[in-house]
C-alpha cells in the first residue's frame, strides 16, 4: 500500500507541480469552490424537504406552491454550477494530461529507454509503453479528478450533513433488552455510521481482487492490439507467407487471454454486485424505515420525518463513497502502478544483471574511431565473435564481414553507443553520426518527413527534396512530395525505402556513418549507384559499411572481418 500511494504522489507530483503549476491549481480550486457550491443547495434542499413535506401535510397550497419556486431556483443553481463545473474539470483533465504525458515522453524518449527496456534487454522491461504513454497518463488525470475532487467534496459535505443531523435527531431510541431498559440519544446519528461502515467492509472484502485483475486486462487488451498493428506492419510479408490462418492463432490467442481475464473480472464484478447492487437501491428508502420509530412515538411530525430520511440519506450517501466508488478506486490503483513502473523504469533504465558492462567509450572531436580490446556479449551472457583493434581515419571506407550470427549488427550498435554489454574501448567522433538500419522506418506523416528524419522538413526547401529524389532514382514519387499522412508513404517497397534511408544522407551529410545492410534489397547496379553518389556528396565522411557482399563501389576500402579469423584486409580502388 505504500509503495502504492508513493507512486500515486510522484505522478500527482509530475501533473501539478513545477512551471505554470499555478493554472492548473487555479482550476482545480475553481472546481472545488462549484462542487462547494453544490453542497450548500444539498443542504438547503434538506431544510426545503421539512417545509414542504409539512406544507403538504397541512394542506397548505399557497406554501407548497411557494416552495415548487424555491425548488426550482436551487435545482437551476445546482444545474448551473454542475454544467459549468465540468467544463472547467475537462479544461484541467487536458491541461494536466499534457504535463504527466510529457513527462512520460521526456523519460521514454531520454537516455533511449525506449530502446534499453525492450523484453530480453532489460530486467525490467515495459511492456506495452505506447499504451501508458497514450491511455494510462488519461485516464489517471481523469481518475484522479473523480477521486480527489470527491473525496475533499465529501469530507465537507459530511460535516455539513451530520451537523444536520444531530440537530434534528433530538431523540433518543428506547427500548429493553433483557429486562433492562436502554436509551440510545440520537440515534440516527450512530446508525448512519455503523450501518455505512459494515457495509464498506463487506464491499472491501468482496472486491479486494479487482485491482490484479482490472491491471492484467488493460495488459492483455494491449497486447491483442499491439498484434493487430503488427499485422498492418507487415500486411506485405503476411500476405506473400500466406499467414492469414498463423495471424489468425496468433490473433485467437491473444484474444482468448482477455476473455479468460474478462470472465474472471466480471465474475468477480457480479459477486460485488450481489452487495452493492441491492445497497445502491436501498440507500434513499432504508432511512426512513430507520426513523419510522420516532414518527410512531410523535416525536417528529410527517415533514420532520421526511427531514430526517433526508439527512440520514445524505450522510450514508457521502459515508458510502467508498461503495459507490470501488471499482475506480481498483482502476485508478492499476493505472497508477503501470504508469510509476513506466516513470522509475525509464528514469533509471536498469541492466541485465551478471553480465559485463565495461564498454569504455571515449568521444574524440575528429571524424576517425579506434577499437581496442572489444568483447561483446549477448543478453544472455554468451561471448559473441572476436572483435579485432582497429584505428580507422577519417575519411576511410570500412566493410565489416562476416558469417551471419557473429554480432555484426552488435557491433553498429555498440559503436553508436547504445549496446552496453561488453568489455574494450570504443573511440567514436562527438557528433555527426548517422547510421542507417537493414528496415528504414517510414513514418506515417509525409514523404519529406520520411527523408529529412529525424529533422524538421520544414528547414529543407521543396527544390533540395526533389534534387534528392530525383537523384537516388525516385521520379516516380515527386507526385507525393504533396501528400501526407499514411497515403504519402504507403506501398513503397524495401527497396524504395532504403533509397529514402541513403536520400537522408544526402540531406544530412553526416562524418560518420553506418550502414548496416542498409542497400541488401537493391541489385548491385542501383547499390553501386547510391554508393556513388555518397562518394561525390560525402567525399570526406567516413563509413563502415555491414553487407553480405563487398562494397566495390565504395573502394578504396578496408575489411574488418568479425569471426574465428578475425582481420583487417585493404582493397584498392
């Protein structure tokens, strides 16, 4: 429980604290102050309940009549503050999600969390973070109106009400029990207490699993629609497998995860339900029943008696929040414990542990890099191949070889700084690095965005964009340079994706770059085409380039052959 409410804090923390804190407690003192507002008319409507109830009583038209007006005038007041009460609660619920989102983005995005605590790289890998970041910031802030705007709106109304009903509960409830008579002062008082405070045990002690079970759905839905999106990924490689019916398993299984988790949470819902449901209706009715005794001893005439339900009514309902209330409460606990798992993760990302992390990266000024005693392992603890010293100049052209499987891949990684698991030293230049993947990623904004990534395309003109594709051989896609969204870059084969990859290059004209099978679904034509042109644009740039075939069009170039015969091999031009 307290790791729980710590976590809660911290994200209350991060949403209303720091820069322009004061807006969004601006607003939520002005929800406060309505749903204040909406307390005082419960309690005239309290004192209006006796005035008419006794206007009817003594069949008093002019009074009654009087009354409907009163009546109107606080429902109007309620109606009002209500309305505009939400409008101000949805201005803050926006205001206060973009502060928790953007603190999410800023840990998530930072130090490449996003990358360290993927499954199998990180003992405390995040599963679904596109899910925290999107859903879980919403609907915590929306979680946490409901909960504490209700909760302190609730204390006031409770001293309110029970003041009320101390007042008109002058009373006392007589009666003998074994021979000996017992007087119990203001009685409706204590029973409003005992009957609201058996009633939350009872719902605590039948709803206490909702919480595990409310946290694995919104995992298990995440997870069946993180598989639907893969489908539409990879539509191209599914469809040429003829996987449909390995998708559709695939797509079963998951699903059959969320309804067995799904019939095990209703279940328990229907088994709360079989309390709270008859509780939910007999809140209003039950304390008139209650006060019947003193209506039958004349202590209190028809009106004092409606007053007294009333009154009754209003403090078991405040006292039975926590009833009403239960299922959000295990929603807002699940939500806030997978989104303070997103926050310390990300903050800190942890390593696998028992594993080398040794890797001394050292940040030179020039364009050269140097390897020296390079050993890296896999997540799970096996030594990959040998990585021979190298000193390599700026300007030089490396093809780094290999059987598959050797940790070539590895090795880009490692050099680009993100792969921690190792030992040596890596000597890499500060800055103007690039490095492109075997999978360009094509995002789904427009075809400029796609070229100029992860830069702004608005700093590029149109006249160097279409320069470019006209140069890396795209002609054809001139015509969506116009477009945006998904229709811009949808359908554009591998091929068509890594000549956008070695079009960013042209753009950024980087000194280093890596290159990691990044032309293997061009001919060897279009690949020497492309190599060509870096050539003439980057003459001074040094790559290293990871390809099942030598790079020719690259030569002069050396090769650092990863493997059991690890070494170093110059080919001229």
């Amino acid at each position: 429980m307290n790791t729980l409410s710590g976590g809660i804090f911290r994200l209350i923390g991060r949403a209303a604290l720091g820069p322009r804190a004061w807006i969004g407690l601006a607003l939520y003192a002005v929800v406060l102050g309505l749903e204040f507002l909406g307390v005082w008319v419960s309690v005239q409507m309290i004192s209006w309940t006796r005035v008419f109830y006794d206007a009817l009583e003594q069949f008093d038209v002019a009074a009654a009549v009087a009354q409907l007006w009163v009546f109107a005038g606080l429902v109007g007041l309620w109606a009002g503050a209500a309305l505009f009460g939400q409008w101000v609660r949805d201005r803050l619920l926006l205001f206060w999600r973009e502060r928790l989102t953007d603190a999410a983005l800023q840990l998530w995005l930072g130090k490449a969390a996003y990358w360290h605590l993927r499954p199998g790289l990180s003992p405390a890998a995040v599963d679904n973070p596109d899910q925290r970041v999107a859903e879980d910031c919403r609907n915590f802030i929306r979680l946490l109106l409901v909960v504490s705007v209700d909760v302190i709106t609730n204390i006031v109304a409770l001293v309110s009400y029970v003041a009320i009903l101390w007042n008109i509960s002058d009373f006392a409830l007589e009666f003998e029990l074994f021979g000996a008579d017992v007087s119990i002062p203001r009685y409706m008082v204590w029973l409003a207490f005992i009957y609201v405070a058996g009633s939350t045990l009872i719902t605590h002690l039948l709803g206490k699993p909702l919480k595990g079970l409310v946290f694995r759905q919104e995992r298990r839905e995440a997870d069946f629609r993180h598989a639907l999106v893969q489908i539409r990924d990879n539509a191209t490689e599914i469809a040429q497998s003829r996987g449909e019916e390995a998708e559709r398993k695939r797509l079963d299984r998951r699903f059959l995860a969320i309804k067995d988790n799904w019939n095990r949470l209703i279940g328990r819902e229907f088994i709360l339900g079989l309390f709270t449901k008859p509780y939910y209706r007999s809140i209003l009715r039950v304390p008139l029943f209650f006060a019947l005794p003193a209506y039958f001893a004349r202590s209190v005439s028809f009106g004092g008696l409606m007053q007294l339900a009333s009154a009754f009514s209003s403090v078991a309902t405040t006292l039975s929040w926590f009833i009403f209330n239960y299922r959000d409460l295990a929603e807002i606990a699940a939500v806030a414990q997978r989104l303070d798992d997103l926050f310390v993760n990300t903050a800190d990302p942890k390593p696998l542990p028992g594993i080398p992390r040794a890797i001394r990266r050292r940040r030179s000024t020039g364009a050269g890099m140097s390897v020296d005693g390079l050993r890296l392992y896999t997540p799970d603890g096996k030594a990959l191949a040998p990585v021979p010293d190298i000193r390599v100049e700026a300007g030089e052209h490396i093809w780094i070889s290999g059987f598959s499987g050797v940790g070539k891949t590895t090795l880009l990684s490692a050099l680009s700084g993100l792969w921690p698991y190792g030992e040596g030293a890596i000597d890499m230049p500060a800055a103007g690095l690039l490095a492109l993947p075997q999978v360009p990623r094509v995002f789904n904004e427009s075809l400029a965005a796609a070229i100029c990534y992860p830069s702004d395309p608005s700093d590029v003109p149109e006249t160097r964009l279409t320069e470019i594709l006209m140069r890396v051989g795209m002609p054809h896609c001139l015509d969506r340079l116009a477009l945006d969204g998904s229709e811009a870059v949808e359908g554009l084969s591998m091929g068509e994706r890594q000549r956008l990859a070695i079009a960013r290059l042209l753009i950024h004209e980087p000194t280093f770059v890596l290159l990691d099978e990044a032309t293997s679904a061009l001919d060897i034509e279009a690949e020497a085409e492309l190599f060509a042109l870096l050539r003439e644009d980057l003459p001074n740039a040094t790559i290293l380039c990871v390809a099942h075939r030598p790079p020719e069009a690259l030569a002069p170039y050396r090769t650092w052959t990863i493997g059991h015969r690890t070494r170093i091999e110059r080919k001229s031009a």
